[in-house]
C-alpha cells in the first residue's frame, strides 16, 4: 500500500507549478495525517532524469517537473521517517508495473535506491565510478573573456 503521484510529461518546458503544486499538497497532507506506520509516497514524472544516452536527447518538456523531483529530494530530507521514493518513466515503460514495484519494495524494506529511472521494465539507479584523470588539451583560445551569471544575476 502507499500512495503515487502521477505527473503525466508535460507540453512545454517551462516548468510545471501545477505539479509542484500536487506534490506540496500531497505532502502536507501526509504530515498532517498521524498514522502509526506512514504511508510511502511515489513522485512519478516522466523524462526528468537522462537514465540512458540517447541519439536524439530527451525531449525538453521532460524537464517541467524538475521541481517536483528536486521537491521529493527535499522532503526526504525534512521529513526521514516517511518513505518518499522518486520514480522516473520513460514513455515506452509500464508506470503501474514500476510503481507497483518501488511500492512493494518500499513496504517490505527501505530500498536501495530512493531515485530510480525506469526504462523498457529495467530498473536504473545512479552510480558513481571511478575515472582514471585524462591529460588536459591545451587550449588555443586568446583574447580576454567575461564570464557573467553564475550566482543567478
């Protein structure tokens, strides 16, 4: 049992307050209700996350609910006793067979992974390695360069 938010992929880039709006109602919702054993909660969005490489790239639209993953990262944060899982679909995939999955395994155990793409029914979670250090090309740039806007300005 638990609780899945469906955000279906978005129609533009332009980032999505609609969900984000969902997804701190459901929240709060969650923190207001005093139960025992708290329910988890599946942020589901569809093309955040670049699971694997792809030739064409991912469509822009996907990155509408960043902010909605960027929230659910948040809210594990605040709030460590419940079990928020952020789940990424592609839109070849089955998002009730992953939901279902992450769900089940979020009752029986923590699992491993609190962010997981989910793509053609494989499973991805991020992974660091190890990467031997490459000689640096040297540059054959001169002139004077302004680098602006680092901090938003």
């Amino acid at each position: 049992a638990g609780i899945a938010l469906l955000l279906d992929e978005a129609g533009s880039v332009a980032p999505s307050l609609g969900g984000l709006e969902a997804a701190l109602s459901l929240a709060q919702e969650l923190v207001r209700s005093a139960t025992k054993e708290p329910l988890p909660l599946v942020v589901r969005v569809c093309g955040v996350v670049p699971a694997l490489p792809r030739a064409g790239g991912l469509p822009a639209s996907g990155a509408a609910h960043g902010g909605s993953w960027g929230f659910a990262r948040v809210l594990r944060l605040e709030q460590p006793a419940r079990r928020i899982l952020s789940l990424d679909v592609s839109a070849a995939s089955d998002t009730r067979h992953a939901a279902r999955a992450l769900l089940a395994e979020s009752v029986l155990s923590r699992p491993c992974e609190d962010e997981v793409a989910w793509v053609r029914r494989v499973r991805l979670g991020a992974r660091l390695r190890r990467e031997s250090a490459r000689p640096a090309k040297r540059s054959k740039v001169t002139g004077a360069w302004l680098i602006t806007g680092g901090l938003g300005g």
